[in-house]
C-alpha cells in the first residue's frame, strides 16, 4: 500500500521525495515478510510504544474491519508518526506532505493545491476536526505546537489536530490551509476512501495506463472500483 500511494503522488510530482516510517512491536524483522518498499523510497525504522488492535486485518479482506478503523487509540497511535516524521524534517522550510497508506490520488487536485497555494499547516476537514490521512506542514512554521506531548491521554485523531493546530481563526498564526478537494470522505473525484490495497492497485493502474481520472464524489468506504475503470 506503500508503494502504491507513493506511484500515485509520483505520476503527478515526479521530482518529490519519498520517505517511509516503518514502525514495529519488537524488531525490524517483523517486516521481513512484506513486500519491499520501492527504492526511491528512504525508509526509517522506529519501535512503537502503541500496538493497536492485533490480529485484525490491516487489509481488504473489509474496509471497516481493518486494525486502524475507528480505532480509540488513533490519536496516540497517528500522534507518534506525526512526531516522528516532524523530527525527520525539523526545522526544514520545504513542504512535507504525510499520508496513510491509503491514501491515492487520481486527478491530482489535491496536490496542485498543495504546490500552488503557501501555508504552515494545510488540512482536510473530517467529522468534527481534521481527516489524520492526509496534511502537511512546512516544519519550520510548527515547531511551536509539534512534538506532541504523547505522556499526555490523547483524543481521537480527528480532534487531536484541531487541539494542535487550531481552527482557521484560533490558528491563524500557524498559517493554516483547508483542503477544497478533500471533505470528511468526499475526495471530489481525486480518488476514494478505502483500506483495500486490491482498490488502490486498480485505480494506480489505470492511472498510469490511462492518465488522470475522476474517480466521483461521494464514494466512501466499499466503493467498487471497477464501475470506473
């Protein structure tokens, strides 16, 4: 899933940088049975100190059904990764993009937007907050709300970046940026909500064999994919 989202952002940036953070319960060799990540992707192994949910599927066997869903742990558990991706980065001025790996694009709308418009923070509004799939930030301009605090009890994920980062109005300072073409699970046609690889790989794949594509509003989680392809 990795390394499809990373061939759906290269089609429409094909100069960006690619980093993975792979973190595991107790060793490196947890992941020895994974597919390897494509090599232009530069890859960081942490240990965890927050396991969610094992045993359940990370993937397409049920979109709702998969270890991260809805998951009362995943503000701490995203607050670590965005912790450590600020740290990677800290203090640079460029724009650092982070995405779940399932995330896609397939018109590219979304990225334009990054490119083209200037922010500390840009965000995707979810629910009652902010979608924690997809946002970026120049790490300059946030190094006085990032790291978490993760000794702190942590709220669902959504809520966590409106505690970070702010409102529009109360974050002002930050710079903050609000995503047009992304809206709690409306992707407006820059792809589609899912957990399901087998999804991601069919719409990768008519990407680069048919060039970008509007995948349709409205489609959440289940989406049939092959009705556009």
């Amino acid at each position: 899933m990795v390394n499809l989202t990373m061939k759906s952002v290269r089609y429409f940036l094909p100069d960006a940088e690619f980093y993975c953070v792979s973190f595991f319960k107790n060793s490196k060799s947890e992941y020895d049975k994974e597919e390897p990540l494509d090599p232009c992707i530069k890859n960081t192994y942490l240990q965890t100190g927050y396991v969610v949910n094992e045993g359940a599927p990370t993937d397409h066997v049920d979109d709702r059904k998969t270890s991260g869903y809805a998951n009362r742990n995943n503000g701490v558990v995203f607050a670590e990764g965005y912790n450590a991706i600020y740290n990677l980065f800290k203090g640079s001025e460029e724009k650092v993009l982070i995405l779940a790996e399932d995330h896609l694009f397939t018109s590219g709308a979304v990225l334009k937007e990054l490119v083209e418009n200037d922010f500390g923070v840009a965000l995707a509004r979810w629910d009652y907050g902010y979608n924690g799939s997809i946002l970026a930030f120049r790490p300059s301009k946030v190094a006085s709300v990032l790291p978490i605090d993760l000794k702190k009890p942590q709220p669902h994920v959504e809520a966590l970046l409106i505690g970070t980062f702010g409102t529009e109005t109360s974050g002002h300072q930050l710079g903050i940026y609000v995503m047009k073409n992304r809206y709690y699970d409306n992707y407006f046609g820059d792809g589609f909500y899912t957990n399901s690889s087998e999804k991601i790989k069919k719409a990768v794949d008519k990407l680069y064999r048919d060039g970008p594509f509007d995948a349709g509003w409205r489609r959440g989680i289940n989406t049939d994919i092959d009705d556009i392809l």
